[in-house]
C-alpha cells in the first residue's frame, strides 16, 4: 500500500517559494533613495544589517509565533494576591529585544541631526517584519519631549529610555537595563473626545518627582501593560482636601504613572482585561482601573491637552511610517508571488492587467515611502534646531516648522486611508493563497488584519481631517507650500494644475465638510513634488497621470501609455538593485 506522501496527486507545482531571507533594505530601492536624499551620509552598513535581520527566516518565524501566541493575562497569583501581569510569548521579547536594539525608541533624542530621519527608515523596516510589538517602541519615542521638560523625572527614566537595550523584567526602573513608556489617554465615554474624560486625580503631597497624586478612573485603551511608566490623562483637583472642601477641579492634566512606586513597591494598577481585537494580536491592549494609583504631574495643571497632542503627533508619525513599511512589504509578497506563479501559459507578472495592477501598486507604495520621509525630516530638523545642531545651511527652519504641522494630519490621513485598500489587492494577487492564514505562516492575511489600526490609532480619519484645519490657521501655509512644491513646477501640467488648485482651497478656505477632500488633494499633491526631487522622472510622472490628470478609484485603471515595466522592475524585491 503506497503511503500518502507518495501519491503522484500530491505532487507540489507552481507554487511561489516562501519570501524569507532577503534583506529588506538593499532590495528596496524607493527607500534607498528617499533616504539618500534626506540623509545622504546615513549610516548604509547599519540599514544593510538591519535589512537582512528583519528579513530573516528566523526573524519571521519569531513575528509568527509572537501573533499565534499572544499575551496572557494574570490578574492573581495562586494564593489569591493581585500581580497584574501580562505573560508573552519569548518571541515578543526577542522581537522587542531587536527593535530596541535597532534604536527604534528613544535614541534619536541623543543623536544629533539625522537620528530621527534613519530612526524612520529603520523603523519602516521593522515594521514590514513585526508591526505590533512596536507599540510601546512607539510611544517610548513620543513621550521624550515631554519628559526633558520634567527634569526630575527626565533624571530618573530618561537614560533608560534612551538605551538601547530591552530588559523585560517586571522590576524597579533603577535596576534595569532599558524601559519602555507607554501611554492612557482614552475612556469608554469620551473616546477621541479626551476632555469628556472622568479619571480624577487628587493631591498627595510632593517628593523629588514634583506634585504627587492619586488616580482614581479608568483606562478604556491602555495599549503595552508592562511597560515601566505611563503618561495619563486625568482630571486635576486642587487643594489638600482631595475632593472634599476646598477641593477645586484643576482641568485635564497629564501625569506620569509608574508601575513601580520610588519606595520599592508596585504601584496599584488593575489590568481588567486584554482587547480581543481583529489585528494586533503580538500587542497587549488593555483595559485598566486606577484606585489610588500614584502619579506625578507633567507640565502645568489643566495643560494635559496640549502635552497629549505633542506626543500625539510623533505617534502619528509612526502611523504613517508603519503603513508605508506594511504596504512595502505587501508589495514586495505581490511581485514575489507573481514572479513564480504560471497561469495561461506565462508568469502572472507578465500578464497585462497583472502588470496594471502591479505597476498601481508599486507607485502608491513609493509615494507613501515619499511623504513619510518627508514628515520624518521635518521632525529632525526642527527638534535638532531647537537644540542648536548645526544643521546644513539650506534648512529653513521656519518652513520646517510650517510642513511638519501641517504634513502630520495630512501623512496619517492618507498614507493610512490607502493602506486597507492597498492590502486588499495586494492580497488580491496571491489569489486564495493571500487569504489564507495557516497558523500565522499567511503574512499577506496579518498585514491585512494590520492595516486598518494605524488608521484609527491616534486619532481616525475625521480626527485628522479637523487637525488639517487648525493646522491652516495661523501660519502662513500657503507660502509655505508654494515653497515647498518650487521645484517641481513646470515640471508637469497635471502637477502646476493641482498645485494652483491645492493653494487657492488654502488660500481661500474650505467648509469642514470638505476637510477631507483637502486632505487627500494636499497628500497627493506633497507625493508628487516629493517624487520630483528623488524619484526616477518616468515613476513622476506615472504618478502625476495617474494621481493628478485623473482619479482612478481602485487600483489597476492605470491611463494607456505608461512604463508599466519600468515601474515593476524599480519596485522589484531583488537585493542589490
């Protein structure tokens, strides 16, 4: 009796090898470019190496198990005491231990000009690898500024934060060798409404941290519970009573909550349970109960909102960056498994409309890698400049200041709206196989389920669109952007059409109903003139005909005539290009 193994039927054919051991850096040209152009003396051996550790089998069978395998909750101990602990996978903290080794947190904050732009593009790749064991990488990154300026606190945890070690140990933070923050801003009633928030905070006393007090409230979102530290949102009272008389509301201010008291002992922080959530699942979301946790005030009383909305704009950031890096490495699936794959008689890539669809994806992916990147140097030169960093002298600090408020909402809105569509027909190509999950092994499926948060993190796509509008009062953005767009005028009537289109809206003012609509005109608009600068002119202009002459509302309704194989061969995942 012939065993099954041996049944000529289960003969395996035309099938695309598995996409692994392939450094994600060298085979992605759009980003060596981009980053050349910001950053031209970046550190290439450090991007090499990370390129082909995030690209490793090893690696990738780590990101499997961290999502297969997810985080547990441990609310008690067996004698009945409480721990609030949260158990991960050991391939959580391998993938974390490498992210902070890769100095994807708070180390750019130490190193000068650059560092924030290199800290992008690696963090881009990291993210094609594993994205949601970035989260607390994330919000240990945008919590920096607000910790300088809280120099006791910024004494105590700051070297921690900037080392570019993981130690995940649940233990006091002077013993460790690297922290991570992490941040609780929503409630169940208020969600992106963070001033209907009823956490309330009652003064405690003072010590070498500053004002002390005691949380009582909730957390709704309380993203990576085992981080070391937290910045909250909570409702201040004033006056030594607590809330009884004398006791006056303080307004919403933002604190510092440690899980781990400055005596030695655990800060009481109730984990009431981790968020089943459609994606994300390496990442522990949870739900939290503060009664009479310590914390410590940052910034002035009844100023939590403007501290939140500057760390919220680095995470965003990271939205837009960790999107771009998904839709790369989607794309890099698409082109490998079309590469392999026969069907009617020749490889799916060279079939006409596989090559339309191929060819749409590949400009969206690099116009995304554009605009990220762009919004990542306007960071670094604007935070460096605070600081005095020399920087090249044909850096306009006050037109980076101008972009970098304004390509915030604008990059998250758009990047991370395309994402879900873009995922979907990057999917599309690998046929059934992209559907697939197989115990993790399906990575087009996890990229799927991935896509839709960046979009809702940190504020959805409403949210972004009213940031644009309180981003165009107050500066003068409209000679800011007649700037910025300088170089790439005349370069094609379809780009000098939307430009004079884009500066009249600003110029004139749009309803907020129309917010949106300027979003994407403005997003699209900065790719172009992005892709002028550091870009191929035959990937420009593919994307001025199909972007701006026309509005295709699904990929692959390319206009007849462009160079759809030159734009598949640039896209191409092959190292060494």
């Amino acid at each position: 009796m012939k065993s099954l193994a041996m049944t000529p039927t289960h003969t395996v054919t035309n099938q695309s090898t598995p996409f692994t051991d392939v450094n994600l850096f060298t085979s992605n040209r759009p980003l060596q470019d981009a980053l050349a152009h910001h950053h031209p003396s970046f550190d290439r051996e450090r991007f090499q190496s990370l390129g082909a550790l995030c690209g490793s089998a090893e690696m990738q069978a780590h990101a499997r198990l961290a999502n297969t395998q997810g985080p547990r909750l441990l609310t008690h101990d067996r004698f009945g005491r409480r721990v609030d602990q949260v158990e991960f996978h050991p391939s959580y903290h391998a993938l974390l231990e490498a992210a902070c080794a890769a100095r994807l947190h708070g180390s750019p904050w130490a190193e000068g000009p650059g560092g924030h732009i290199e800290r992008a593009a690696a963090f881009m790749l990291f993210t094609e690898l594993e994205p949601s064991v970035l989260c607390p990488v994330s919000m240990t990154y945008a919590v920096a500024p607000s910790l300088r300026a809280h120099p006791a606190l910024h004494a105590a945890f700051g070297p921690g934060l900037m080392a570019p070690r993981y130690d995940a140990r649940f233990m006091p933070h002077p013993a460790k060798l690297g922290l991570t923050m992490g941040m609780g801003m929503t409630e169940k009633q208020g969600g992106s409404d963070v001033r209907a928030n009823t956490t309330r905070a009652e003064v405690d006393g003072e010590d070498a941290w500053g004002q002390r007090y005691r949380l009582t409230g909730h957390k709704w979102f309380f993203s990576a519970p085992m981080c070391d530290a937290f910045l909250v949102l909570a409702q201040a009272q004033t006056g030594t009573e607590g809330l009884g008389t004398g006791a006056s509301v303080g307004g919403l201010s933002c604190f510092f909550l440690p899980r781990w008291r400055p005596d030695g002992t655990v800060n009481p922080l109730h984990i009431q349970r981790l968020k089943h959530k459609l994606g994300n699942h390496a990442n522990a979301s949870s739900e939290v109960e503060f009664e009479g946790t310590h914390a410590w005030l940052v910034g002035e009383v009844g100023r939590g909102v403007p501290q939140i909305l500057a760390m919220g704009a680095l995470t965003r950031l990271d939205c837009a960056l960790g999107t771009a890096g998904l839709m790369r490495h989607a794309l890099s699936l698409a082109l490998h498994h079309t590469a392999q794959r026969h069907a009617f008689g020749k490889p799916l890539i060279d079939q006409p409309l596989m090559k339309a669809v191929l060819a749409d994806l590949a400009l969206e992916s690099e116009a995304a890698t554009a605009l990220a990147l762009r919004l990542a140097a306007a960071v670094d030169h604007t935070e460096n400049g605070q600081t005095g960093a020399a920087l090249p002298p044909s850096i306009d600090l006050a037109h980076e200041a101008v972009m970098r408020r304004l390509l915030t909402p604008v990059a998250k809105f758009w990047i991370c709206k395309r994402g879900s569509a873009f995922a979907q027909e990057a999917m599309e190509c690998l046929g059934g196989n992209g559907y697939v999950e197989e115990q993790g092994e399906g990575v087009m499926a996890r990229i799927y389920r991935e896509m839709p948060l960046n979009s809702i993190w940190e504020g959805a796509g409403n949210i972004m669109a009213l940031d644009l509008m309180r981003a165009l009062r107050g500066h003068d953005v409209a000679a800011a952007l007649e700037n910025e767009c300088a170089s790439a005028r005349g370069a094609h009537p379809s780009f000098d059409r939307a430009r004079d289109r884009v500066l009249l809206a600003v110029e004139q003012g749009v309803e907020e109903v129309q917010a949106r609509q300027l979003a994407r005109d403005l997003a699209v608009l900065l790719q172009a003139a992005q892709l002028c600068r550091h870009a191929p002119s035959f990937v420009f202009e593919a994307f001025c005909a199909s972007r701006l002459a026309t509005a295709a509302d699904a990929f692959g309704l390319l206009p007849a005539g462009l160079p759809l194989e030159a734009l598949i061969a640039r896209a191409m995942p092959v190292e060494g290009r």
